[in-house]
C-alpha cells in the first residue's frame, strides 16, 4: 500500500493551530530548490495529514512568511515573502474552508 500522505520537507513554512478543531494548518515554505504554495491540514487526534485542494486564488509560493488564525472566521491571514534574497510585504487572507482567497 501507498505511504500516507504529509508534506514534503521543507523550511521557512508557517503553522498555526485551531485548538477547537484540534487541527494544526501548514502553508509554504522552501524544499531546497523552489517556494512552494500547498496547504496541508494536520488533525491531532487522528493524526492525519490531508493537503488542501488550490484554486485559482490560492496565494503565491511563498516562504519566511508570517501566518495567524482567526478561529471565529475560519481566515487564516499571511503577510510577507521572500523572493530570490528580496522581501515582500504581500498580504493575503484566505477562508480556510476551502481556501478561497479575498
């Protein structure tokens, strides 16, 4: 059988928790050769990885960025990038649900 699924490795990612969902959101982050864009989902009691489906607003490849959680809304909001050894003060808020971007 098939190896679960989990994020690749990587560094400059960001994560934050949902202590009501028991759920932990990883975004972005550098594998070593690009910034990569993928959302993945960790439910804590499970223990399970799943990577959230992109849509055509899901926000650019990105690493080193700052991420928070607004439990209420279900947003997640980023802010910042790094690019080619340039920064960006790019912001995006994105709906967690199905990771649609404003």
């Amino acid at each position: 059988p098939p190896a679960p699924a989990c994020p690749p490795m990587r560094a400059g990612h960001s994560m934050v928790i949902d202590p009501g969902e028991q759920t932990i959101y990883l975004y972005g982050g550098y594998d070593g050769t690009v910034e990569l864009d993928d959302l993945w989902r960790y439910h804590l009691p499970s223990g399970v990885w799943k990577e959230l489906p992109k849509t055509i607003n899901t926000p650019y490849s990105r690493s080193c960025q700052q991420m928070c959680l607004d439990t209420r809304r279900k947003r997640i909001y980023m802010l910042g990038r790094f690019i080619d050894y340039d920064q960006s003060n790019d912001f995006r808020v994105s709906e967690v649900s199905n990771f649609e971007a404003y």
